[in-house]
C-alpha cells in the first residue's frame, strides 16, 4: 500500500524516465512516491540543478535493485537516469517543450553558453527563468518592444553579471550613443582608438577606411556629429578581438554607405558571434542568422522569456504572424494623438508661407569655407519635409538656422523670415540630454518643470536662448528694466520697453530692428518665447500631474513610467516618447525630429507615422530610413557640397491651425478635496507657481527666493506680489493667480 500521494504529473515524469511501468512492487512504488515528491518539492522552487537533484534523489533511487548496487556503472545509470528526469521536470515547469526544435545539437557552431537567467531592472522582473543558448559565428537579432528590457540584457551580458554565465568570453558593447557623456566627449579620437592596444597604424588605416579626415582624427569626440560617432564606436569594436559582439542600434545616425560597410563587415565574421538590438527591419534581415525574441505566454505567467528562432527576420515573422509589423511600418494597438498646432496671427491657408530662406550661407567662426551657400527654401503648414544627406554634409547646421539657434553668416545679403509667434518643437539627436539632467524624477515632475512658469524653462535656459554677460552689460547700460508688450505697426514688430526710474506712462516702443541694433538678440528671442507660449494658452494649462499624465498618455507612456516610474528607468524608446510629449506641450507649428527613428520600436514607429500624417501642423525631418520618411514626407531637401536642392512637392492639407476655445479640467480644491480625500491637504501647495524672476525679467536673489517660498506656503499674495516687485493694477504674466493687488 503507497501511503505517499505525490504530482501525478511528476510521477508519470519519473517513470518515463525510468522506463518502469505500474506492474513495479509496492516497495519500488512507495520510494518512486517519495523521489516524486522530493522532484516536487525542487520543481516548485524552480532549482533544476544537477547536483542537487542527484544528492537529493540518488539515496532513495538506488534503493531500486535495478538502479542499485555499487559499482561505478551501475551508479552513473542511476545518475542518468534522475538526469533525465531532471530535464524532463524543467521543460514541462518552464513550458520549454514548444520550441524545442529551435535548440538541436547539430545547429553548427561552438557552443558558447547555455545558461538559465532571470534578470530585474530596479523592482520590475524583465525575464523569468529563460534560457540563452549561444554559438560562435552566430548573428542573433535580438527582438523586443520598447522597455522589454533589450539594453538591459545586453549591459548584462557584457558585464558579466548573468547567472552562470561564461567569464573566460570576452564581449564588447557597443552602445546607442543615447547617453552624452562630457568627459567622453573630451578624448581624442586616436586615442580612444589606440586603447585597444592596436599599434597607431591600425588605428588610423581603419579611421580612414571609414573616412575619417584629418583633421577628425587629431580632434575630440564631442566635435564629431553623431554619425561619426557611431562610426567610431564601431570602428573601435571591429579592432577589439571579441568572442561576442554586443550592438546596441548600430545604424544609428548612419548614412546609407557605412550601414553598407557594416552589413558586409558582420557577414564575413565567422569566429565572433553578433548579438544585435536594431529596429532598422532591413539591416537586420540582411545580417541575423537567427532571432531572440520577448515574448510573453499564458502557461509562463505575468513575465517575458526568451524564445529562439533559427532563420532570419522574414522567417521569423512566418512562424509569429502577429509580429508582422516588423515589416510593415502599420500599427494596430498603439496610437499617438498630437495637440491641434492653433492659430498662427496672419496665415489664413494651410499652403502660406511661414518661414522663407532667401541666398542664405552659413560659415562656422574660425572656418575657411561656408557650410552652407546660397540656400532658398520656405515652409508652410502643409510642409512635409525630409532633410537627406552624408553624415557630416550640414543637415542639423540647416535645422538650427530654420528654428532660430544660429543666425546666417551673411545677415546683410540674405533673407531669413521666420513668423514672429512660430512655435517650434525641435527633437533633436541629443535630445536625451536635456532628460537625463533629471533621472531620479517621475516623467509628469520633469514637464511640471518645464513648463509650470507658462512658458519652456528649458528653452530659455538653453545656450540659444541664453543672455550672454556681453548682453547683460548692454542692457544694464541701457537701463533697461523689461519688455512689457510687443505689437505690429505699419507691418513691423515694436516692443514696448520699460526703462529703470522711468515711469510706465513714458514706455517706449522700439522695432525689432532698433533693438537688435542695440545688442539685445537673446533678450528679444526670450520675449518672443513668452509671447508664443501665452498664445498657446500655456499660462492657462494646468500642470498638475492629472493633466500631464493624460499628455503623456496620448504618447504611449502609462501611468505606470509616467506618474510612478524614475526617468533613470525608461528604456531609449520611452525616453524618446517622454521627449516628444515634452516638445509638443506647447502645441507647435513645426515639428522637427532629428533622427526619430533611432530608439522607438517598429510599433511605436507606426503609430508615430499615424500621427504626423493626422496632424495638422509642419513637418521637418532628418532620417536614414526611407521606409519611415517616404510615409510622411513628400518633399525632399538633399544637403551636400554647401548646397540644398530641393526635390518634390508637399501637397495642400486641412487647415487645422485655427483659434479654438480653451477648456481644462476644474481641479479640485479646498472643502472639496478634503471631503473627497478625507483628511488635511496644504490648500496653497499647489495654487501659486515657483518664481525665478520678478516682474521686471530680474533674477530673484537667494535671499528674495527664499521669502517667496515662505510667502507662498502661506498664501501670502501681498508679500509675494511685493517681492517680484508688481506694480500696483498690473498683472504679471503667468503669475495671474497673484492679481492685479487691487483687492
């Protein structure tokens, strides 16, 4: 009689293992109970160690007469046996068995790990119990949504810090380039070469192989745009001898001729095996030789494993039809919604012009030629445009001139009009810069940043936007005080300007002209930020985090990375999400994108061509991927050898850049939020904003910041309106909640 009742399933298991049948003794039946349920208790605890399972299972298996005796052969069959049933427990626990086929024996190549790993990032599993087998000369492309947990695994893998993973290989990563890093930046580009211990010969022939100048080669890191730099990450991992190559967006910033390079450089390896993290569909289907995917099944529970797939991306996708958008740039679940861009003063009709160039040239200072000679371009709202060229050929030099962060180097021979209240949202390749200065914060505390002032801190703050010492000097000299206002006469733009000890009803107005004359171009370029901003109703949009977290939202980013997560969490494709929530708070005219498609996932590619083709606003764009560009644009700029020839037309859209009526929300406050959350609330803690000027564009000293802070959480509206200086009867922009001091 078997008094012990075990899994029937981890019985049928050990016998099948053991190859015995239900005709055994009732001895043999009560140990094969007992080893069931010792099998069992390991299973459940997920511990498929050989070791253990033998030194657990063998005392009581041997017991068996035909499993026991003592010789040497006799025992290694009972070894072999509990191995057997070992395997047997893992792939029917961790639900192996479907895609057993992928991992034959004969699949070619040495075998250079086969390990079962789970990994977290902070408090969120990323994998459970999968299994990575690698072989040598094996190009595996490594695929996944954004925030999977891709970067993560192959951080991990290059620093050695998976369970049982092989510490004799020897990898090299090369990452993204998301990250600036200023000390990086600052090395020279031969010695960040000659680091790999390659003599200077090799290091230079290859930097030249790839086309490095000269002047590249003896100069820094930070001087090289990001297509050089990728260039050179890659060039220092081909002359690093790695058993395991490790390539995190390769393609990155790549004109079409390096991409080709390297797609011939990864199919000739045949002793480095190439684990590769690309959302370029194309390149990657050229390359891999077999495919990792994330995926999540029911039988495996709430987290992601690693499936294994022989064959490239196409025969991927025919066994994962669902996976098909890999191919199609379409998406189905994902959605982005962009804010209307509102009304623009004076441009009635999608098609009129906003923003002309006429013989414009371009020369950096110090620099023996232009970069740019004689450009003629214009834009309208029915813009569609795709800024195509060499790495290096001057496509972001021309991006920062449309938008206003350089000015033309022959100003007296030229046109450059740009519309006065043009609200610009520029996404550009160092983009994640800005972000990363505030990685211990929730996404929603980052744009509550930003823009709680009612207008983008950010941009103000910005090296273009920056008031020099030289400038502060001029308006000092100049008693300015501030801009009050700013209007049109006789179709020229006239400031009103505020001079100190002068009374406001002697103001002044002056034109642009006068202004800029006098040396005042970045106090100009703020005022004129302000005034945009306030267009676009940012002095009356809430920043609380309701609002916010609904922004983000419409830009795929939940409540879960948006409200509860740390920026320092996000993967690249979130961040980018994050960035272009961010930019399109202040519902631009134009958006700019600098290489979008570096980080965000094919899905999320989709719904962001979905997007731009519903939006009402302007389009610009630098990107390597025809795919993407040729779904949104119609209309070509081809920057080479200092000039733009302009190919294609962009054709009329909707007008959808008209004034409309701005409704928010109410928040709740006061006896209201105490009944709802039924307890004390701070009832100022949110109600007046932070202040880092007065009302005359001065910087508060510490000390004033510091009174303002103590104003404020007491709610002290005379004190604070004392302290930024308001006069009496007037209201401060974006303070309007402090009032005119009347009452």
């Amino acid at each position: 009689m078997v008094i012990i009742d075990p899994p029937q399933e981890t019985l049928t298991l050990l016998r099948q293992a053991l190859n015995t049948n239900e005709g055994a003794d009732e001895e043999s039946m009560e140990i094969l109970a007992y080893v069931a349920s010792l099998a069992s208790s390991l299973t459940s605890t997920q511990n498929f160690d050989s070791t253990s399972w033998i030194e657990a299972l063998s005392p009581y298996l041997s017991e068996i007469p035909s499993f026991g005796g003592t010789s040497k052969e006799e025992g290694s069959v009972c070894d072999e046996a509990i191995e057997k049933f070992r395997a047997l427990s893992e792939k029917v626990a961790l639900a192996d068995l479907d895609d057993e086929s992928d991992e034959e024996d004969d699949f070619g190549g040495e075998e250079l790990c086969n390990i079962r790993f789970s990994l977290a990032y902070g408090g969120k599993i990323l994998l459970h119990q999968t299994k990575l087998r690698l072989r040598r000369g094996h190009r595996y492309a490594l695929v996944g949504q954004n925030g999977a947990g891709k970067t993560t695994l192959m951080n991990a893998i290059n620093n050695g810090k998976l369970e049982g993973w092989p510490f004799h290989l020897r990898t090299q990563y090369v990452d993204s380039g998301s990250n600036v890093d200023p000390v990086y930046e600052a090395k020279n580009v031969l010695q960040e070469l000659l680091s790999t211990g390659k003599s200077e010969n090799d290091c230079i022939a290859m930097l030249q192989q790839l086309k490095f100048t000269e002047v590249m080669i003896q100069g820094t890191i930070g001087e090289l745009s990001g297509g050089w730099q990728m260039k050179l990450r890659l060039a220092k991992a081909v002359l690093v001898d790695a058993d395991i190559l490790l390539l995190d967006e390769p393609t990155n910033h790549l004109d079409h001729g390096t991409v080709d390079w390297l797609t011939d450089y990864l199919c000739k390896l045949t002793d480095t095996t190439v684990i590769c993290v690309s959302h370029d569909t194309p390149f990657m289907e050229k390359i891999c030789t077999d495919v990792i995917h994330y995926e999540k099944r029911a039988v495996w529970g709430p987290h992601r494993r690693l499936v294994h797939y022989r064959g490239k991306m196409s025969a991927f996708v025919e066994k994962q039809p669902q996976a098909k958008h890999y191919f199609e740039l379409s998406t189905t679940d994902l959605k982005f919604i962009f804010p209307d861009p509102g009304r623009l003063e004076g441009i009635r009709t999608s098609t009129q012009k906003f923003l002309e160039m006429d013989n414009v040239d371009f020369r950096y200072p110090g620099a023996d030629k232009n970069t740019l000679t004689g450009v003629n371009l214009k834009m309208s709202l029915s813009s569609r445009v795709a800024v195509l060229g060499a790495n290096g050929a001057g496509k972001t030099t021309l991006i920062k001139m449309l938008v206003g962060e350089t000015q033309p180097s022959n100003p007296d021979k030229c046109t450059l009009y740009i519309h006065h209240n043009l609200r610009v949202a520029y996404v550009s390749q160092h983009a994640f810069f800005h972000v990363e200065q505030h990685l211990e914060e929730a996404p929603v505390h980052y744009i509550q940043w930003r823009f709680k002032n009612g207008y983008d801190k950010e941009k103000i703050n910005s090296e273009a936007y920056r008031i020099t010492p030289e400038e502060q000097q001029l308006i000092d000299d100049f008693g300015l005080e501030a801009i009050w206002s700013r209007r049109v006469r006789a179709g020229k733009l006239e400031y009103e300007v505020k001079k100190k000890n002068v009374p406001e009803k002697d103001n002044k107005y002056y034109t642009k002209d006068e202004l800029l004359s006098m040396g005042f171009e970045r106090l100009l370029k703020q005022t004129d930020e302000k005034i945009a901003a306030k267009e676009a109703g940012l002095d009356l949009r809430p920043v609380t985090v309701t609002e916010i977290q609904r922004h983000l939202d419409d830009f795929g980013l939940s409540q879960e990375f948006g409200t509860y997560g740390k920026i320092r969490g996000l993967s690249g494709g979130q961040k980018v999400k994050l960035v272009l929530a961010a930019a399109m708070w202040n519902c631009p005219h134009l958006l700019v994108l600098d290489e979008p498609t570096n980080y965000l996932d094919r899905e999320a590619l989709g719904a962001l061509s979905a997007a731009l083709n519903e939006w009402g606003g302007s389009v610009l764009m630098i990107s390597h991927s025809k795919e993407f560009y040729s779904s949104v644009c119609k209309e070509e700029w081809l920057v080479g050898d200092g000039k733009v020839v302009v190919t294609g037309l962009s054709t009329e859209r909707e007008m959808k850049a008209v004034a409309k009526k701005k409704t928010y929300d109410k928040e709740i406050e006061g006896e209201e939020l105490l009944d709802k959350v039924g307890g004390n609330v701070n009832a100022n803690g949110d109600k007046y904003k932070d202040a880092a000027t007065n009302f005359w564009g001065k910087a508060l000293s510490k000390k004033e910041a510091r009174s303002y802070e103590k104003a404020k959480k007491k709610g002290d509206v005379k004190k604070m309106r004392e302290i930024l200086e308001i006069p009496m009867g007037k209201v401060m922009p974006g303070f309007e909640e402090l009032g005119d001091g009347k009452n």
